[in-house]
C-alpha cells in the first residue's frame, strides 16, 4: 500500500512514493524557472509546471508498478503563488506570479489607508486581482471562463484533466480573501478587491477523496491537498499542542500546533506572527502559528556566488567547523530586510567585530550562526505568541544537514533540535493525509508514528546563551532601520 505524492516548491518539484512504513521512493524531479521581467517581479511558466506535474508522477507510477499499488494522490504546493487558467481549455492564461512578487506593493497600502484591510504583496489576495484586470478585464476575456488559484488548484485540476477547481483551507488562509475559519471566500474582501468569487477554487478538506487524477494511469483518487509549510509540520508528527519545525531552505519557516482553538483574527499579531489553519480533516479545522526568517539559505547562496567565499553550500559546515567559534563576528542575516519578530523591511544584513584576525573561517561561521539566533528570535516569538513552552524543535529543509547550524541553533534557544530523516517533510506530510483519506491509516496518530528522528542534538553545556543573546539583540539593534522608507512598510 502506496501514496503518490506531487510536492511542487519554488525552484523544483517532485513526485515520490511513500509507502505504509513511511519510507520515499521512486523520487523524481524536474527544475522549475522562475523569471525576473523587472525589479521586484516572480514569474514562473503554468504550461511549464503542468507538463512536469504529468512527467514526474508518470515517471513514480511506472517505477513502483511491480512493487507498489497506488492509493491515493497528495498535493502539497509552495503557497501564495497565483494561476489563472481557461475554464474550458484548462491552459493558462497568462504567467503565473510568484509568491515572492512584490508588483502589488501600492495595492497594498491603498487598502490599508483607505479601507483599513491589512494585505501583504506576498499573498494571493492583490495578484489575482491584478490578473484579473490585466489579463481579463484588459483583454476582454469572458469572466465566466475563468479560473484563477493557487498552485493546488492548479494541479488539481492538471492531474483531473481540468474537472476539479478545489483549495484547502491551509491555501485559502495566507490568500488574503478568505473567511476567518478559512472554510469559505469573504465577499467583502473579494468585492473590495474585485476578485469575481466564481473563479476561485472550492474550499474542501485538507484530507479526503476529492476527485480522480484522470490524467494518470489507473487514475488513482486525489486525497490531500496542503500548503508546504504545514505539510512539514504533519511530516514531522507535530500534530499534538506546542510540537514545532523549522523548515530552513532560502527563507525559513516555524510553525507551532495549536491544536483546535479558532483566532479571534487572521492578522499579523504583535509577536510578529500569523495564525494560519494546520490542516482540516472531516470539517475539523486545526491551526497553527507561523513565524518567518526572510533569509536563511540565501545568505549560504551570498557567500558562494557573490562573495566567492565558498565553492558550494554544502562546503559550508566543513569551512565553519575549521573553528571553535567566530572569534567574535556576528552576522545579521538581513539581506532582505528581518521578519518575525520586528518585521523592518529596510534592516539590512550587518557584519559586526571584524578585526585583522578575522578570516574566512570565522565569517563563513558568523554567518551560520546568525542565522540560527535568527532561529531563536521565532522561536521566542512562538512561546510569547502562543504561551506555550516548546519543548524541543524539529527541522527539516537542505540546511538541517549542516550539522554547525544545528548545534548553533540547539545553543542559541537553549533546546533539543530533532534532525528530520528527510530533507523535504513536505512529501511525508502530504504522504499521511492522503493515506489517512484512503484508510490507509487509520488515523494520523497512526501515520505519524512511524516518524523518527535522524539524530537529536543537545545545547552544550558550557555555550553562555545568555551573552550570546545579549550580544545578538544588540547587533540586530543595529542592522534594523538602515532604509528608513522601507523600514516604516507595515504590511
């Protein structure tokens, strides 16, 4: 007994089996492009990702013919990104938009001066409205032929031979349009925005049967659709209150589970973080909280291809381990501005206590290291934001094998850090609500227990967080408001 899983991010996507015991196979992948027409635009081809979609998977089913059988299909997708696509053709209309795109940036400040709704560029809400009066209105397309989602729907309706136009409430809720339980659209914020609500996908269970992926061979049944970062943090069996991942990859993400208790708003709170819907399974909604790092692997990105310091990302750890610490360099990773707690878009990365003994080693290692007190900052957020003592961290994502930044991350918060046996949890995630929706499980209790660490990492002994953190506040003090103009943006 088998799940297909199709876990589409921003640069790759892939489709790989899982089987009952929990373990990957048949992994392929295909590279995604994205491109930049202008400073602060993300396109990425929908013809392009559809054809992937059906290459990948193909390519799963007809390796695991002879061993496996096939259940069930789940989804899980980088969120936010926006698709619009014909109706009737299933082809799209027009490039997709990243969820990275920052083409709606004044969209978003003429709502929250004039009408008092707080929409960020980087959510679903302001491109499709932008699609919509670029591409339809501009191009006298009719309204009732089309359809505009995130990228879910999109595949959903690819893998169906364009029969399903369906969301979850893990998507629905960082789009901006929906309702605060997430399990319908707000007709005032799409009127607002004058987004048509019939061409939005159909909001339905996280977990379930929801149609057929017709357009694969034996056309095995479609059972989970979620957004990637909470199908990490059910890939990581964080299903109880209080258990929490970080994912680390070019940005990262912590998410807590909060189990079933419903915020009074869907809005960025004081703490710098959001509540979002974990995943909902038999009309049960369950929620989570998220804090957000706006560069993590980036800055490994920085050091190899701009500054030359490194030949690749994985040399890293090896080049930081050379040293028993930065010799006193610290390094903000604020490249694109910090994101919880402080949300300052115009903080900029800052290299603190350089000396002429400073040399690449200790660079290479103030920059690790930064980001995993950046690490400690969300996860000081979650414990203000949710009042709930985190026992321990998970992580997954390509930089949880640097084994520098996970100690460092043990040190800076003080806690057990609890390595995923996969990089990508996402494919687990979505690899257990699927198997739940076809009883292959019986429960997700049941799916998630076959989930263990790879290995477990303990704060050292004699590491002196306290100066450590003292000394990490006082550098981020002076990173933060470097563009002032950006630095007052409150999105």
């Amino acid at each position: 007994m088998s799940v297909l899983v199709v876990d589409i991010g921003t640069s790759s996507l892939r489709s790989a089996v899982v089987r009952h015991d929990g373990s990957i196979h048949f992994l392929n992948r295909e590279s995604l492009k994205t491109v930049n027409p202008a400073p602060g635009l993300v396109e990425f081809d929908a013809q392009h990702l559809a054809d992937a979609v059906l290459r990948v998977c193909g390519k799963s089913i007809q390796q695991a013919a002879k061993t496996d059988e096939i259940l069930a299909v789940g989804i899980t997708n980088q969120r936010a990104s926006t698709v619009i696509w014909g109706k009737s053709s299933g082809r799209p209309l027009a490039t997709a938009i990243g969820w990275q795109d920052l083409r709606t940036v004044g969209e978003c400040i003429v709502a929250a001066t004039e009408h008092g709704v707080k929409l960020a560029p980087n959510q679903t809400a302001t491109k499709a409205a932008w699609l919509l009066q670029n591409v339809v209105r501009a191009k006298g397309l009719d309204i009732a032929d089309v359809r505009i989602g995130t990228v879910d729907s999109f595949v959903a309706a690819v893998l169906s031979e364009n029969r399903l136009h369906l969301t979850d409430p893990s998507n629905a809720c960082v789009t901006g349009l929906c309702s605060l339980d997430a399990a319908s659209w707000s007709s005032r914020l799409c009127d607002l925005l004058r987004v048509e609500i019939e061409t939005l996908p159909q909001i339905v269970d996280s977990s379930g049967v929801v149609g057929e992926a017709s357009a694969l061979p034996g056309a095995p049944p479609i059972a989970a659709l979620i957004g990637d970062q909470q199908a990490s943090l059910v890939g990581q069996a964080c299903i109880t209150s209080g258990a929490t991942k970080i994912t680390f990859g070019t940005g990262a993400m912590l998410n807590v589970f909060t189990g079933d208790g419903a915020p009074t708003k869907i809005a960025r709170s004081s703490s710098g973080m959001f509540p979002l819907v974990a995943f909902r399974q038999a009309q049960k909604t369950n929620w989570a909280s998220e804090a957000i790092m706006l560069s993590a692997g980036t800055n490994i990105d920085w050091l190899c291809h701009d500054l030359g310091l490194l030949e690749s990302a994985e040399q890293s750890s090896l080049v930081a381990s050379q040293v028993a610490d930065s010799n006193g360099v610290v390094f903000v990773p604020a490249l694109f501005g910090l994101g919880t707690p402080h949300w300052d878009y115009g903080a900029r990365g800052t290299m603190l206590g350089l000396t002429r003994g400073s040399n690449r080693n200790h660079v290479v290692r103030a920059v690790i290291e930064g980001i995993a007190h950046r690490g400690a900052d969300l996860v000081d957020a979650a414990e203000v934001e949710t009042k709930l003592s985190i026992a321990s961290l998970r992580v997954d994502g390509g930089m949880s094998r640097n084994v520098v930044l996970v100690q460092a991350l043990a040190d800076a918060t003080g806690k057990q850090v609890e390595v995923s046996p996969v990089v990508e949890a996402t494919t687990l995630g979505s690899a257990f609500l699927a198997g739940v929706g076809v009883s292959m499980w019986s429960s997700l209790a049941e799916a998630t227990n076959t989930w263990k660490p790879q290995e477990t990492v303990s704060p050292r002994e004699n590491f002196d967080r306290a100066t450590s953190r003292a000394q990490w506040h006082e550098a981020v003090s002076r990173a933060r408001g470097w563009i002032p103009s950006l630095s007052s943006l409150d999105f």
